[in-house]
C-alpha cells in the first residue's frame, strides 16, 4: 500500500477537525497531518482511516481514535530527545506520532502476534522506536528507567505504582483510569515521594490487563 494525494488530503481534514475539537499543539497536529494512518490499518479499512474512529487491529485490540492519540500525545509536552515510555504498542501509531515530534519511545505490547507486526511494520515506515520490547506494561522497564514521560495507551483499573515509580522528577505520566470508561489522568512528579494528579475528560480504550506470560 502506499501513501497517495487523496489519502494526505483526507489527512489535512482531520487535521481541521482535531483542531475544531480543541487541538491546539503545532508539533501535535503536524505528526497526525505526516503519518500515513492508514497503512497502520488492514487495508479493508484504508478507505476509513481518517475518520476520527478507533478500528480493530487484531488480537481483539483497536488503534485509538486520532483525537484520542492527540489528546494524549498533547498532555505530554513532548520535548525532542525525551525519553517516553508508551504501555500498549497496538499498530504502532502512537509511538509513531512519539517518534516523529523527536522522542526517543520505548515501548511494550503484551500479545505477540501485535508484538511481532507491529516491530516489523514501524522500521518499514521508517519510525524508529529506541526499544520495542514484549511483557507485561504494569512492570513498565525498568532496566531503562527513569523516563521524561510516561503514557499509557489501555484502560488502566488503577494507576500502577511500578510505573509512577520508573518516572523521573518533574516528569508527566497520562494514564487513562477506570474499567468501563476512563477519566483521561496526569500525573506530574514533583518531587521523589509527590505527585500532583490532574483529570480531564471521559474517554473509552480497551483494557490494560495483567500479563499471560
Ligand atoms: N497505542 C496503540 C493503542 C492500542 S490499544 C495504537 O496506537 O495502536 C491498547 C494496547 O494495549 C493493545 O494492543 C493491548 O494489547 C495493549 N495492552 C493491554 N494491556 C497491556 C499490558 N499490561 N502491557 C502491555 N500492553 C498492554
């Protein structure tokens, strides 16, 4: 598949939109306008793919929706250089979008079959994570730890303390909490011990689970 005209001029639109619905980050909006969302897809999807919708991407799991990945990726304040831990590779999107505003992403997927895809597709596309890795995210990495920023792209039950744990001071972790809807949750590390939370809207992902491995 390839990336033509008329998929980057759909692209341009839903830059619109995601601007209408409050959008706002340059670096954010440039990311969604570059990236081809549809080759993350399966092709019978190709012609969807710059609908503000979220679309299985096998395993049961689903790519979020692009509002979602820019609401997120904005919480984020991404800095170029900054070291991000992504929980929930999925198709690879979000930590395209990370990888393309200059993170250097790290990234776990707890089903092999999205594992292995989604490690062979991102270097084809030409986004290079730092470390893809397969586990368990409630683990986070530790053998990689601190992180500038952490994000978590799963409905999480609680906030895993593994995590807030692996997330340097001064650093922001988004994590989207609750079972069957999520209230979109910031945390920002002020000092060693404190947190400061803040919460935003209701939104809707598949859930974080703990690992089968
Ligand atoms: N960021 C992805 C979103 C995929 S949906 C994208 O842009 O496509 C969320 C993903 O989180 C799914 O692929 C799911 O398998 C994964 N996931 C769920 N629980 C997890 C866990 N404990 N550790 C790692 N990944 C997890």
């Amino acid at each position: 598949m390839q990336d033509l005209p008329r998929h980057q001029g759909k692209r341009r639109i839903l830059v619109e939109k995601l601007k209408e619905k409050g959008i706002q980050q340059k670096e954010v909006l440039e990311a969604i306008e570059k990236i081809p969302r549809h080759l993350f897809l399966d092709s019978s999807f190709e012609e969807h793919a710059y609908q503000d919708k979220a679309f299985p991407i096998g395993s049961g799991q689903t790519i979020s929706h692009p509002y979602t990945v820019a609401f997120q990726s904005e919480l984020l304040e991404v800095q170029q250089g900054e070291k991000i831990l992504e929980v929930g590779t999925g198709s690879g999107y979000q930590a395209a979008v990370l990888c393309l505003m200059g993170a250097k992403v790290y990234t776990i997927e707890r089903q092999l079959s999205l594992y292995k895809k989604t490690s062979k597709l991102l270097p084809k596309l030409g986004y290079r994570p730092k470390h893809m890795s397969f586990g368990d995210g409630y683990k986070g990495l530790p053998d990689y730890a601190p992180f500038d920023k952490i994000i978590v792209t799963a409905g999480a039950p609680f906030i895993p303390k593994q995590l807030m744990a692996q997330l340097k001071v001064g650093g922001r972790f988004v994590v989207p909490v609750g079972e069957e809807q999520q209230i979109m949750t910031l945390l920002i590390r002020k000092t060693a011990k404190s947190f400061e939370k803040h919460t935003f809207g209701e939104f809707r992902f598949v859930p974080m689970l703990e690992n089968k491995n």
